[in-house]
C-alpha cells in the first residue's frame, strides 16, 4: 500500500509503499501486550463470569477489531470463541448512546 504524508527530515510530502509483513512486525508488540493483558484479565475473572465467557466468547469491538487475523490470534491463545462486533467501529458510541437514553433505568437497576 502506498502511504502519503510529510517527511520528518525534509519536511517535504513523500509518499512511500508499506507492506503488510512491515505493518505486523511493526504491531506485534503491542499485539503481544493486548494478547497477555487479556490473559491476565481472564485468569483473575470470577468463575461465574468465566462461564459465560466460555460459553459465548467474546465480541471484539473499535478499530483495532479490524486488524486481520486479530480475532483468530485471540481465540487462539485465550481458548475462548472471539467474535467481531457487527459494526466495530460504531459499535461503543452506539452502545454509549443507549446507555445516555436510558440512564434512569441504569440508575435504577443498581446493585
């Protein structure tokens, strides 16, 4: 893929070609990071939560969703269905805007 923008040394536009071996080793280690903080998280998840998990998976949400083979990685290594959101990139702005439209209920409904 060819990328556009302004050379930090020159200042001038450039437009350089990145392929996508270069975008994953330049990802793979925050991917890593990603990959054990959800370890971590999954270890300390009480059991009950933990079931559902098991049982439903989980639903990968924003952009980094869209990373390929992302998703594959994650079920891979958590031993736990990943899905992607039907709309990823929306889909936390959908979800806070429901939650705004029915804050009374929420507030409601505490414990």
């Amino acid at each position: 893929m060819e990328i556009r923008g302004r050379d930090l040394v020159t200042g001038l536009p450039k437009t350089v070609t990145v392929t996508s071996e270069e975008i994953e080793l330049a990802l793979r280690e925050s991917v890593h990071v990603i990959v054990q903080a959800a370890k971590q998280v999954l270890e300390q998840t009480p059991p009950e939560l933990s079931a559902d998990i098991i049982d439903r998976g989980i639903i990968m949400t924003g952009g980094g969703a869209l990373l390929h083979g992302l998703d594959e990685l994650l079920a891979e290594e958590l031993k736990v269905p990943v899905l992607l959101a039907e709309n990823p990139l929306d889909a936390v702005a959908i979800g806070t805007g429901i939650l705004l439209e029915n804050t009374s209920r929420a507030k409601k409904n505490r414990f």
